[in-house]
C-alpha cells in the first residue's frame, strides 16, 4: 500500500473556536473550582490505592516481577490521583517506584528491600501534613531518588 | 475555525468539542472529567476500558480522545493503533492524547509510532492541558495512511527523503542550506539588533 496523506482539517480543527472562549488563567480558575468540589473522594481512593500496594509486601518474597508489574500499575494511578491534590513528593515517589521498577527488569536485579522502602515512604508522605513538612518531605524524596539511581543499569557502568 | 494563536490572551471554546476519555482508576476519570468540563467541553463521554472506546469511537464523531496508556487488557498504545486502522470508524482522524504515569523514551516512541498526536506525563496540570489542546486545535499535519501506520504525520521539519530518492514532497526542504540570495548584515547591524533598549511605557 502506497502511503496516502489526507490534508482535510480534523474535528478539532474545524469545531474549536476562540469567540466567546476562556483564556488559560480562566480555564485554570476553572477546573480548579470542579477539582475542589471532588478533593474528598479523590484523596479517599488515594489512601486505598497506597493500602492495595501496601497489602502487596507480602507477595515481593515470592515472584518479585510479577508483584512489581502490579505495582506498576497502582504507582501510575496514584501518580493522576495524587497529582492534583497532594505535595509534588507524593506522586513524585509513585514516579520514583515505576522509574525503580523499570531499571530492576532491565537489569534483572529485583530487590524487595528497594521496593519496600518506595511503598513505606509513599504511606509516610501521604500521611505528613501538607503544611510546614517540606524539609522532611523533600529529605525522604530525595533518599528514594538516591535508592532508585542506584538501580539504573546505566549509572552501573 | 477562527485564528488560534498561542500566549496569555489566547482563548479556545470547546463548546462543539466532542471528547472521549478512556480511563478504568474511577478517581482518575473524575479528574480527567472536571479538568474538561472546566476547559468549557460540554460534551464528554466516559468509558474504563479499550473495549467501550472501540464502540464509542465508532458510535460518535469524537474530535478528541484523551487515554490512558496502561488501562488493563488492551493498554492504551494498542486501543489507538486498531482505532486508527478502523476504516469505518468517523473518528479515525480524531486528536489522540495519551496518558502515561512514567514515560521512557521508548514509550513516546510507542505513542508517536502507535499514531497518538501526543502523550502527557502525569500527574496532568490544567494549563498543560489547556496548552495541549491549544497546539492540537492549531496543528494543520496531514494524516498518513500506510501498511505500517495510520496517524498524523509523524515528520514535523518538512525535510523528507534524500534529494533523489522516491517519496519527496514539493514542499520539503533542501537538505543544504545553499548560497545567500541577500548581503550578509554588516557588524554594526548586528550590533544594533542585539543593543538593549530603552522602553518607553
């Protein structure tokens, strides 16, 4: 098949307007409104998605990959979870785990320790209170970094 | 379409916009939806797993698609890749955002190969968004349709195949940047271009 391009606009293109439409500082005023209004429930689903990863622990002495794949995917959604609602170092260490995840299957070297270090500091943060913490937030943000560099099989060689 | 140019003053209407959002984290989806009910969509329609978004897509026009990249059974690189191979669906050409928690390099690569327009790395901020969908409302690329891809042009410099070789376009750039056609600036018009100025207010 010869490639075939098509120049049409796209349904986008042709039904955005700018008439009548909001500038960004009023789209940001905006949804932060609506987010305001869903905050409770978001923080709760947090709290067990931290709680379903914490009741993963266990399983990281059996078939370690199998558990962290799990993990992975219940770290990406409490990266959007948190996101909006919480201290950067909350989704950051959800970040952190999934990049910690990554280095150790391209490596082959899994280490439960690592990981559970991740889970236990994702329950501490949460847990901190949003106001005047920073210094103790951002200091065990930066230990989880430390651990998950040391992973990378790249910084290995 | 009026003119759409980017900066502080920029406005977009979404009010005609139809968006789908494909997300399974319920939390995640309610996020998703306020953040577009606030960007001004009145019309956004919801589903949780790639299955619902094959249906939806075929069902509706949708203009916009924003997905997750690991939703469970088929991730979100895949539901993009058969929704842009599906001939019959009216929103093959849509604009497509996906969502990734963590994004490696081969990711992106996965999204732009799959025929995404873009992906975003979470956690997603309103004015990232608003920014997203300003670009994907102004970008004119054509869409390709090829044995190996469907989706929009994935060469954004226009510099093409080699001069000689099968598949150049008329508006690809030369590879060389060839001979002046005007004098060169002379110093002191350099100089008087890179000079601080005063501004009167």
């Amino acid at each position: 098949m010869k490639a075939k391009l098509s120049y049409g606009p796209t349904g986008l293109n042709r039904r955005v307007r700018t008439d009548g439409g909001l500038t960004q500082a009023e789209a940001v005023k905006a949804v932060e409104a609506r987010l305001d209004t869903i905050k409770a429930d978001v923080l709760a689903s947090l709290d067990t998605l931290i709680e379903e990863m914490l009741a993963e622990k266990p399983a990281l002495s059996g078939d370690i990959s199998a558990t962290c794949g799990r993990l992975y995917a219940f770290a990406s959604q409490v990266v959007g979870v948190a996101g909006p609602f919480c201290p950067p170092e909350v989704p950051g260490a959800a970040v952190s785990l999934c990049e910690l995840i990554d280095h150790m299957g391209a490596s082959g070297k899994w280490s439960a320790g690592a990981v559970i270090v991740h889970l236990d500091s994702l329950k501490l943060l949460r847990s901190m209170p949003d106001e005047g913490q920073k210094a103790a937030r951002e200091k065990i943000f930066s230990g989880l970094r430390k651990i998950t560099l040391q992973a990378d099989p790249k910084a290995a060689t | 379409m009026t003119n759409l140019v980017a900066g502080p003053d920029s406005k977009l209407n979404l009010e005609k916009v139809n968006v789908l959002l494909v997300q399974h984290n319920k939390a995640e989806l309610d996020i998703l939806t306020q953040t577009m009910s606030g960007l001004g969509v009145w019309s956004t329609r919801k589903c949780v797993s790639a299955a619902e978004a094959q249906v939806l897509a075929s069902t509706y026009e949708i203009d916009l698609m924003v997905v997750e990249a690991n939703l469970p059974e088929t991730d979100g690189y895949d539901l993009v890749r058969e929704l842009r191979r599906n001939m019959n669906s009216a929103s093959r050409q849509m604009a497509i955002i996906i969502l990734s928690g963590y994004t490696m390099k081969q990711d992106v690569e996965k999204a732009r190969d799959c025929g995404a327009n873009f992906v975003l790395t979470k956690p997603i901020t309103p004015g990232i968004m608003f920014d997203r969908i300003l670009w994907l409302a102004k970008d004119r690329r054509p869409f390709v349709d090829c044995d190996s891809y469907s989706g929009p042009d994935r060469r954004f410099r226009k510099l093409g195949p080699p001069a000689g070789m099968p598949g150049r376009r008329r508006d690809d750039l030369p590879a060389e940047v060839g001979e002046a056609t005007q004098p060169n600036l002379s110093q002191d018009a350099i100089n008087t271009m890179l000079k601080p100025q005063k501004v009167s207010l």
